[in-house]
C-alpha cells in the first residue's frame, strides 16, 4: 500500500475518518509506509515506535514521558469499530464524551463547552461533506498575503451560496447536526455566549451548515441577540463576521436597517471595513445608489485617504502584492460601485472629482 493509496482509503473510509477526527487530539495515526521499507531509517522508526516491520500503519498513544506506545498496528486498514473496541480496553474516553462528562459536574466552564461546539462541528462538517458528496474542504484555504490583505480590508466570511447542491434531508440533518445544534443553543439561551469569543469565521471556509435546516432554525432564533448586542458594541470584527455568516444562513436582516440604528463613538472608525463591505454589496444587488453615495462618497476626502493611504509593516517581499491588491480591490469594491451610483443618478461632477482623485494614485 503506497501513501497515496492510504490517503485515499483513509478519505473513503467515513466512520474510520470520523473516529481520527473525533479522538484527534488524544490519538496518533501514522502510515510508516511514507518511509523506505528496506531503509535504516525506517528500521530505526519502527523499533523506537514498538512497531512491526511490514506494518502499514500504527495508532499510536502518547505517553507522560512524551513518547508514543503502539495500541494497534496491522498491514490492512482497520475498521472504526476495531480502533474504539481497543479503547475500551485501555479506558480511554472519547474527547467528547469526557468533555460532556466534565460539563456535567462543571456546567459552567466555558472553555469546556467552546472545546465540545468546536469538536461537534468538526465531525457534523465532515459527514455533511461526505455525505453530500462536497469536493470543499474546511479550511481557511489562503496564504500570507491573502490573510494581510483579509485583514486590512476585512473581507467578509463566504455567504451561504457557495455551496450549490442538495440539502441534507430531515432525517440525515438531525443525526448530523442535532448535537451541534442544542450545544449551540444551550450556548445562546444562557447567555453565556455574551462571554465568550465565537467561533472565527474564515473567508474561504465553506459553510457547510448552510445545508442545514436545522442550524437554519438556530440562527433564525438568536440572530436577533447578535444585532442587540453590536448595536452595544459595534466594533467587534470578529461578530460581526460571525453575524454576516448567521444571517446569510438564515436568510435574515439588512445591513443598511442595523447600521442606521447604531451610534458610534466619536473615535471610532465606522463603519467598519466587514460592515462596509456587506453595505455596498447589498446595496448593489438592490440598486439603492444613495446608500452607496452616502456610505462612500458623503466624507470623501477621508475615505479616499484611507483607501490610498497604505500602511504595511510585514516582510518586504509581500509589500508589492498586497498593495497591488488592495488598490486592485478598492476599484472594485468601492470606486467602481461609487463611480456607478454617481452616474445614475446625474451626479456627473462629484464623479468626474473621484475620477480625478483616483487617477493622482494610478
């Protein structure tokens, strides 16, 4: 069995994928078959590993004394049932089931109940991606620049469209997203979720709980506290991205209509390049060029210094690209929308002035 082979039985084999999942932070699976079989290096591996020359892969379990001790070792790949019997043996708990019985003597422990959404979501994405037969893969998907350039322009998590396909059935989406769900929503009808800093959400991490109706029905149920709480505390990035995921999901709310009822503080930068960003799109799609106008164009001269004026303090060799990008990103999603807006509804002067001022940085 060549690596490639392993990866692939490995990835085809669901409950087996779900088991590493679910134990991954307790367990160690390797395929030594990523060595020379004949080689000494593969001969020193497999001895100070307690493994079987010949073997395909070993569960290792890593002990006080930072080394690892074989459990099970074989030349076939094993079943999930096989890895779980040999647990049983060994009295090691599932991470979820010892998280689950920590929370029940410590219900309010909020960094046990974080660990529980985040092992539960893990393993509902990949059956839902499985299942459903998704080429995705959760992940943020980008490199350095990308994540300099994200950051600064506060790209907006993907929308709930992304993934095209069939929904998960009733059936299958209770059985897959039941736990994350009532987790979720134990979360939010506590309060608790006011303590705590929720799930990130990356630009290029698919949504795969879009395809589900059950976690439809919890965003639609709380997304209101979210909006309740940014109008509080509207500068926090990381909720709002969090919010545009949840109402894209449900299918919920208006941007503009929770901007117009918030209030910023005097120092502070508003609105935010996530919000921003959602803004104008939205406002595209529905063609509202006075929203546009007065988001962008109101205060110009400050908003065309921010957008030209480019701070970059990380590694030379990435300050060409990323202001490249970021000029390149300005024109498309904020003069070119502004230039619009202006022309359709006869403002030909104020455009030709955000012509003129764009061309002093061309």
């Amino acid at each position: 069995m060549s690596v490639e082979d392993f990866k692939k039985a490995l990835h085809g084999g669901e409950k087996l994928k779900e088991f590493l999942l679910e134990y991954s932070r307790l367990l160690h699976m390797v395929a030594p078959v990523s060595l020379q079989a004949s080689g000494v290096q593969y001969e020193q591996y497999t001895r100070s590993s307690g493994l079987a020359l010949g073997s395909k892969w070993a569960l290792l379990i890593p002990t006080a004394n930072g080394r690892h001790y074989c459990l099970l070792q074989a030349r076939d790949l094993p079943l999930a049932s096989d890895l779980r019997n040999a647990l049983e043996k060994t009295d090691i708990k599932s991470p979820i089931k010892v998280l689950r019985d920590f929370l029940k003597q410590h219900p309010d422990n909020l960094d046990a109940r974080m660990q529980l959404l985040d092992c539960l979501k893990i393993i509902a994405e990949s059956r839902t991606q499985h299942l459903l037969k998704l080429d995705a893969e959760p992940g943020t998907g980008l490199d350095t620049a990308e994540l300099v350039i994200n950051s600064i322009l506060g790209v907006v998590a993907s929308d709930a469209n992304v993934l095209d396909g069939p929904e998960l059935g009733p059936e299958q989406d209770v059985l897959i997203w039941g736990d994350y769900a009532h987790e979720l929503d134990y979360l939010f009808r506590s309060g608790d979720w006011r303590l705590v800093t929720m799930p990130q959400v990356y630009s290029k991490h698919p949504p795969f709980e879009a395809l589900s109706h059950t976690m439809a029905q919890i965003y639609r149920r709380h997304i209101s506290k979210i909006e309740a709480f940014l109008e509080e505390y509207p500068k926090d990035r990381n909720l709002w991205q969090y919010y545009f995921r949840m109402a894209s999901i449900a299918k919920h709310g208006s941007t503009k209509a929770i901007v117009e009822r918030i209030t910023p503080s005097p120092e502070m930068l508003w609105p935010l390049p996530e919000v921003l960003n959602v803004l104008i799109a939205e406002a595209m799609e529905k063609r509202d060029w006075d929203c546009i106008i007065e988001a962008l164009f109101y205060d110009w001269p400050n908003t065309y210094r921010s957008l030209f004026n480019i701070h970059f303090d990380g590694p030379e060799d990435l300050m060409i690209p990323v202001a490249k990008a970021l000029l390149e990103t300005h024109w498309r999603e904020r003069i070119k929308p502004l230039l619009e807006s202006l022309i359709r509804t006869n403002r030909i002067e104020d455009a030709e002035t955000v012509i003129s001022d764009v061309a002093k940085n061309s």
